[in-house]
C-alpha cells in the first residue's frame, strides 16, 4: 500500500520528535520511540510532541530547535499576543493543520498532527488528545505583570482536563471515567455555607482519603514530588495551596 508523501514524511517527524523527547531522559534504556502514548493528558502529549522543538515551557528553546529553519514560537505568549484572550480556536487549528496562514508549517518544520493522529486511533480519542493539549498550551500562559493568579494556572494544567476550566466536571478527559468528576463548585454548598479547605487539601494530596488517589484521581502529593520539576515536600504543600484557594474562590454563592 502506497501512503502519502506529506503523511509517510509527518510519521518520520513524528518518530524524530519522540526520539528527540525520549533522549531527554536520563539513563533510559534504548528502546523504538512510540509514534502514540496510551495517555492523552495534555502535559504527556505536549512533552511528546512539541517539547522537542517548542520546549517543556513551551518557549520555543527545545533540543530539536536550533536544528530547525525558523526558530519555534513562544506558544506562552499567546495570549498576549491576541490581546488577552487565548485563541482557543486558532490554536486547534495549527494543531490539526487546518487553516495555518504560514506555508512553511506542515511540512518539515512542523507536523501536520490531525491527519498523523487519525491514521493511528480513533477520531474519539482524537479529538480528545488536541483538546487537551490546547487546555495544556493555555495553562503555559504568561501571567499579566502583578498577577497573583497562580491557582488558576496549576488547576488547568493538572484539573481542568477532568473538571474543566471551570471546575464543573465537564472536561474533555470526563467521558472516560466510570464516575464523571465532580462539580468543584459546589463544595461550599455542600458544606453548610463554609469552604473545606483542609478536606479539599487531603484530597488533591491524596493523604486520609481512600477513594480519591487511585487511576481515576492522582495523588498529586506525590505527583508533584515525582514529576519532572522535582518539588520539595514544601514546595508540593505550597503548589497545592495555591490551588485550594482557587477552588474556593471559584464557588457557587450560598444562597441565604
């Protein structure tokens, strides 16, 4: 069977790319690189396809980069560039190559993913994988100059791809569990009118409480601990802190 050109040559960039984030990691043992992971988290994707050349912060300075014609974008600048609304849409676009304005992208210096995507699984777990990976380039954005708003920032990149942006449970990862995910919204409701911190607190850490911390919820206690940033215990407490003051910032008012 005869493939096109343009998608034999995508599938070649693609084995380079995960090659490429592969020797990013130390003293692993040599093995084929994966075209597609099982995961379709939006940090696993990006780490696989576009860290390589656009970087692990996504501020085009990966290892694949100086090789490259034009240097990658800085993909957190995004919003600011649209004048501080993240694109939501345009960003698909690039993605799945739909659309791209710039000639040059498609071809070597970018792969076309929609159609590489398609050719291996299901247009379901498609659709689910871009979706995820522009929550995840949106979570990478520059906070304005004196924004605090860190909170939001580590719930969409670690929640919001179960509980959506929002918190409501509606996130693109949703469907794929036995249970759908709570609305975080309402925990102030569900508590006579006052926010449980510190049970919100053991939960996201996972200490004390048995339901959450198996595969349909990480522990992030130790997820952040064991992740490629390599936090501190404090550190962990701290990140995590951070994200229980936005959930409660985010909940439903009580009605008296």
């Amino acid at each position: 069977m005869r493939y096109p050109r343009g998608l034999v040559r995508g599938v070649l960039a693609v084995g380079v790319l995960a090659g490429a984030a592969a020797a990013l990691g130390a003293r692993a043992e040599p093995q084929a690189p994966k075209i597609l992971i099982d995961s379709v988290a939006g940090h696993d994707s990006f780490d696989l396809y576009c860290s390589p050349c656009h970087g692990r912060t996504g501020q085009g300075d990966g290892p694949v980069a100086p090789a490259l014609k034009s240097q990658p974008a800085d993909l957190t600048r995004l919003t600011e560039l649209g004048g501080g609304t993240f694109p939501t849409e345009g960003v698909r676009a690039f993605v799945i190559g739909v659309g791209r304005p710039i000639a040059a992208h498609g071809t070597s210096d970018m792969p076309v993913w929609g159609p590489l995507f398609r050719f291996f699984e299901s247009d379901i777990r498609v659709r689910e994988r871009v979706a995820n990976i522009v929550t995840y380039i949106e979570s990478l954005q520059r906070q304005p100059a004196g924004s605090t708003d860190q909170g939001a920032r580590l719930f969409k990149t670690y929640c919001a791809s179960c509980h959506g942006v929002n918190g409501r449970g509606s996130g693109p990862a949703s469907e794929q569990f036995r249970k759908i995910p709570p609305d975080l919204t309402k925990y102030t409701a569900r508590n006579g009118g006052v926010f449980p911190s510190e049970r919100v607190r053991r939960i996201i850490d996972g200490t004390g409480v048995a339901a959450h911390g198996d595969r349909d919820m990480p522990v992030w206690g130790d997820a952040f601990q064991g992740g490629r940033e390599g936090l501190t215990a404090d550190g962990a407490k701290a990140r995590i802190d951070l994200i229980v003051r936005f959930l409660e910032a985010i909940q439903e008012r009580v009605a008296h």
